[in-house]
C-alpha cells in the first residue's frame, strides 16, 4: 500500500493495464484500491479525464458502491455476516459479543483507526453460520468464544 | 511406493473453517514423518457440517475424515489414516454417505471428486463431452437441444433458457455476450460459489456451448467481490482452459473463436439483477434499465446478449453429452431436471444437495437436513434468499418445483433455504426485509427507495402499538405499491417476507405495545 497519496503518474500507470478494455471504469476503481488501500479523491479527475466523463459520473459510480472506500482503511478490519442466515444461528448474540469485545459499535471505526467493525450482507457461508472475515480471511461457524481466540491472535499479531 | 493421496477442499466454506491449516499440517506431519504424500485441493462435497473434510485414496474408494480440525493430523498419522485405518473421525466412504448417495448429482457430479484446476481430471471424468458434441452441432439444434431438455433460469426467473437463446440467435448483429450472472448474493444461497470453486471448467464449457448456440465470441463472468476464492479458481481454470485449447482461438481445432474474462462486482446486492449487471459491466451505477428492450435483444453494450446464472450454464455440457431426453426425464411438472438446494440457517446437516425436483420440503429438512441445529421445533423456513417469502411448519408438505411452490405463496428461487427454529421473531425478519431493501436499493424507483425505509419505520409502530391497526393498513397499502410501482424484484418482492410473516405470523407483530 502506499503511506501517501498516489500522484497522478502512480495513478495513470495503475489504470494503465485496463485502458483497452470495454466499459474499464470498474475495473480501474479496483486497481486503484486494490493497490491503494482506497479510492483517493485525486483519482476522480485522473479517471474522469481518461474516460472522457464528467467527475460527477466518476464520483457517482464511487458512492454507488459499498466495497469501494474513499479514505483509508482502518488497519485491522472486522466484517460481520448480518444476513439472515447468520441470524438463524445466534449472528444477533455473537455481534453484541463482538461489540462489546471490541468497545466499537456496527459501522464504527475506532478514533485512533486502528480497528473497524462492518456489517456485510453474505458472504455465501451460509451451510457454516455465523460467518465473518477479518481483515479479509473468512471464518464460519463462529463462536463467541471462537472470536475470542481469533481477536487475540489478531492482538498477538501486531 | 508411490504418494499417498489425500484431498482437503478449497472451497471458501471449507477454508472458512480452517482447511488450509489442515492442510498445511498434513504436509508438515508428512514430511516430519518421512512420508510421501500428494495432498489435491478438492472442492466441497456439500456436507458442510463434517467441513474440513479430508478423504484419503485407498484400494477400497474414497474414505473420508471429519470434521478435522489441525490438531487432530497428528491423531490421524498415528492411526494410519493414510491406509484407511479407522478413528474416532471416520466417516468411511464418502459416497456411501446417506446425505450424498440418495441425491441425483448431475450439475455436481465432479463438485468434491476431482481437481477443479486440471483439464486432465475434467476430461477423465467426461469433462468437454458436451462441447465436443456442440462442435459437430448447428447453432440452431444446440438451441433447440437446450430448449427440449426444459432446462429453466436457476437464478431466479426461471425463464427457458432455450427461448432466450434463440432470441439472441436470431439478432444479426456485429457482436453478441454471454453474460454470466455470478453474483450470487442471496443469503442462504452458495451453490454458485461451491460451483465455481468445485469445477469450473463445466461452468466454462457451459458459457462457450452458449457462444456456439448464439453466434458470441465473447463472455463475462461478472462475480461478486465477495467470493475471493471463487476468483482465485477461475483466475486458474480460465488460464487452464486456455492452455489446453478449450477456450480461445480455435477452440479444439475447430476455427471457432470465444473467450471469457471474469469481472467483478463491488459489494452491490442489486448487481444481481440482470438489466443492473449489464450497468455495472459497462462500469457504471447498477441502476436498473427499462425493459423492454430485453437483454436478448439488446443487451450488454447494446448487443445481444445471453444473460444466465452460473447454475444454468453449468447444466448445459451435461444435456449436450447425455441429450435432451436424459435431462427432462428428471423432475416434476413443468419443473424439469435437477435443482441444487442449498441446506442454510438453523439445521443440524446444512450443505448441498441435487435432486431432480419434486420433493417435499419436509423430506428436504428433516430426512437431508436434521431438523434444528439447536434441538429446538423448527418455525419456519424463508425459501429464496432475502425477497422469498417465510413458510410455516403447516406448509411443509409442499413440493419443492417451480409450480408448487408459487402455489403456497412462495418462490423457489435460487433455490437457498433459511431454517429458523421456534426462538425465531418474525416481526423482526421483516423489519430485516425491509431495512434490507433500503440498503440496497438502487434508487430508480420511489417505491423502493423511499417505501423501504417507511416500511421499517411503519413496522416499529405496529410492533410499538401505536395506532396498530391502521398502520398494519399503511403496511399493506405500502406492499402493494412497492409491488406494482417498482421496475425490479428488489422493490417488487421485498413485500413478500414481510406479507407472509404477517400471514403466517400474527402473533409476533402483536406481542407488545399497548394496543
């Protein structure tokens, strides 16, 4: 990843490889992230300007999407299932477990950026229920007590 | 001597459940011990329960171990697993198992068995006889093959794929797709992952029959970024396949011309949608188009184009090899062939299962399923990801096809089953519907816009007792309209958990309050 901002070169020779390809911007919104972490404001007018459309277009396609991000990441990412699947099988007790393990609510992002808890909506382990990913490695049939273990191997990590 | 030869899955469900740490301490073990062995990584077998799931090659088939977990290879070498010897995870040969000897696997046959990445074992285990034999076909008999076969949409619409076909058949244009749907999104459904993961050449093979049916010479895979693993396996199959002079220029000699690139989507629900995919691989905002024009007619990039779900095209190498006949003798009614349903949700023996259509839903949940995972009366059932309607227990006698199920109020689907057991609160699923719809609307259409978050807000009341019978009248006024006023399944069938937990389920929508 880089620690900046990509210039507007970085940006070009990463969008480079999908310049040939039909209907690309999607494509190159993922080589950016993909690379960058994120989708930085200052590739609107880069894409923009490649694909002669307007920097609404480009932002509009951006927004459109939950996957694509327009800051940076927080360093250690936690995904919940919250489909209902994943709610069948207790996914409600184990999220409260989680959020309270993790002092975070859905949707948040620790002050210092350290730590995110998402909500996601399948992950297609619906036959090993209640899924979630960690910075994005799945794990199924998770247990209060399994995302504990799996929270400090995270903590043993850093 | 030769290695020994065990499989460990790679399918994401496996991996989600620590395969490749058993795998990795299979090698490590195996290696420590002097010991020669060849470990293939397999797809799933579909017995998600028994995941990782490690089968070894002996003289008498396939044996099976599970569920194993890194701590227990140890065990396992001890034993002697590598010759079959018995421990306290036997499971003995897998195909012998009940759950997968009583299923018909025709679309999943080799899903588990072989090496999903090898040409070699696809084609030893009757892998391109399909193309092989669409090869010495018109375009015109593959179409009227697929049409005779009754093959329908598996995503969903089940619309006849040979009709759609020989739509795009008939459109003289400079260029014509093969769009696959693989955004498989619906909760309670995988059977597009475990596909793609267990053997995606079929899938491959499938897509470029159709190209050779309808006259394209290009084809997208449009994936949901969800599946990872999926992307991996089709990153290596596409190469493979290319490789081997399956897929490309002059497709096993025969001059004709197609190839695949694999596109993913971005974490939108309603990229599922077909008209909303078509966007979306132009690289815009998923929002859905007006039809008509259809798809078939004027499609991706304003071509014509095939749009079909993984499922669809993955059963089509089969009725190519085996004939039309073959294929509709399977199933009931007008519903022909074989449906892969997928066990999901509170259930003891969650996992895959392929039978031709027309079993109940009772035999489906109890004789394949288990019953509750947690012991307790299973309620009910939501059949068809998050815009299928809830089932009661009174209703599980129903046939599971295309007919029987709209004729209780409910729709097969993707073919994704949610089991919820007796803690369930219906009133709150359809909030979820709701509250669902709204996140992922796309925002065309009012009704599903702006009706989705009302629908959640009118619920609370209901629940909340306040003024409940005229907000169940505002609910009802607002299902309707989000029915008839909405250009999309999203917006047009959100009502339809929400309606038939209220039908079904009075009392929870009443529990509280003071009304």
């Amino acid at each position: 990843m880089f620690d900046t901002q990509p210039s507007r070169d970085e940006l070009l020779a990463l969008i480079a490889p999908c310049k040939g390809l039909p209907g690309p911007l999607l494509v190159m919104l993922h080589a950016i992230q993909d690379r960058v972490g994120y989708v930085p404001a200052s590739a609107i007018p880069v894409l923009a300007e490649e694909l002669n459309l307007s920097r609404a277009e480009v932002q509009g396609v951006i927004s459109f999407y939950h996957h694509f991000r327009d800051r940076p990441p927080a360093k250690r990412r936690i995904e919940i299932c919250r489909a209902e699947s994943c709610q069948a099988l207790q996914g409600d007790r184990l999220t409260a477990h989680i959020e309270q393990r993790t002092r975070l609510r859905l949707g948040e992002t620790s002050a210092d950026g350290s730590m995110s808890l998402q909500p996601v909506y399948c992950l297609g382990l619906c036959s090993a229920s209640p899924a979630l990913m960690i910075d994005g490695t799945v794990h199924a049939r998770v247990t209060p007590e399994r995302f504990d273990e799996l929270l400090s191997q995270m903590e043993t990590r850093e | 001597m030769s290695a020994a030869i065990v499989y460990v899955p790679r399918d994401a469900s496996a991996a989600a459940l620590g395969a490749d740490a058993v795998a990795a301490e299979i090698d490590r073990q195996a290696r420590d011990r002097g010991i020669a062995v060849r470990i293939v990584r397999n797809g799933t077998r579909g017995l998600t329960w028994l995941e990782p799931l490690v089968e070894v090659v002996t003289p008498i088939g396939r044996l099976a171990y599970g569920p194993v977990l890194p701590g227990d290879v140890p065990g396992l070498f001890d034993a002697g697993f590598l010759g079959g010897a018995s421990h306290r995870l036997s499971l003995g040969p897998i195909e012998q198992h009940p759950y997968l000897k009583n299923q018909q696997r025709v679309t999943f046959a080799r899903v588990g068995v072989i090496d999903p990445v090898s040409v070699a074992e696809y084609v030893a285990h009757d892998g391109f006889q399909g193309l092989r034999e669409a090869l010495r076909t018109s375009p015109a008999d593959i179409v009227r093959i697929v049409t005779d076969s009754g093959l329908r949409g598996r995503g969903g619409a089940a619309f006849p794929a040979g009709i759609k076909w020989k739509t795009v058949l008939e459109q003289s244009a400079p260029q014509k797709y093969i769009a696959c749907n693989a955004d498989e999104g619906d909760s309670g459904t995988f059977a597009d992952r475990m596909l793609m993961e267990g053997d995606p050449f079929q899938l491959i093979e499938g897509m470029t029959i159709a190209a050779l049916g309808v006259g394209a010479s290009q084809g997208y895979i449009y994936l949901r970024v969800e599946y990872p693993h999926s992307h991996r396996v089709l990153t290596e199959a596409l190469a493979a396949a290319r490789g081997a002079g399956f897929l490309g220029q002059n497709i096993m000699g025969s001059g004709a011309h197609f190839d695949i690139e694999v596109r993913l989507g971005a974490g939108a629900y309603i990229c599922g949608e077909e008209t909303s995919m078509l966007e979306s691989l132009e690289g815009r905002r998923g929002e859905v188009r007006v039809r008509p024009p259809l798809p078939a007619i004027k499609g991706l990039f304003g071509m014509p184009t095939v749009v079909n779900n993984v499922i669809t095209l993955a059963s089509v190498p089969a009725i190519l090899h085996k004939g039309a006949e073959a294929y509709r003798q399977l199933g009931s009614g007008r519903s022909r062939g074989t449906l892969p349903l997928q066990l999901a949700g509170n259930l003891k023996h969650p996992g895959l299962v392929e039978r031709a259509f027309g079993l109940t839903l009772r035999e489906l949940l109890y004789d394949y399923g288990g019953g509750s995972a947690s012991g307790r009366p299973l309620r009910a059932v939501q059949i068809g990801g998050p815009l299928g309607a809830y089932v009661p227990v009174s209703q599980f006698d129903a046939l599971i096809d295309y007919e029987g199920l709209s004729g209780i109020g409910a729709l097969l689907g993707h073919g994704g089953i949610v089991a919820f057991d007796d803690t369930v609160d219906m009133a709150r699923m359809a909030r979820y519907a709701m509250a669902f719809c709204a996140h992922e609307s796309c925002g065309k259409c009012t009704p599903c816009r702006i009706g989705s978050t009302r629908g959640v807000e009118v619920i609370d009341r209901i629940v909340a007792g306040v003024d409940r019978q005229q907000n169940l009248e505002v609910l009802n006024d607002l299902c309707e309209t989000m029915v008839h006023g909405s250009l999309c399944g999203l917006g047009g069938m959100t009502p339809f958990p929400v309606q038939s937990a209220l039908k079904h389920f009075p009392e929870d929508f009443t529990r509280g309050g003071s009304h």
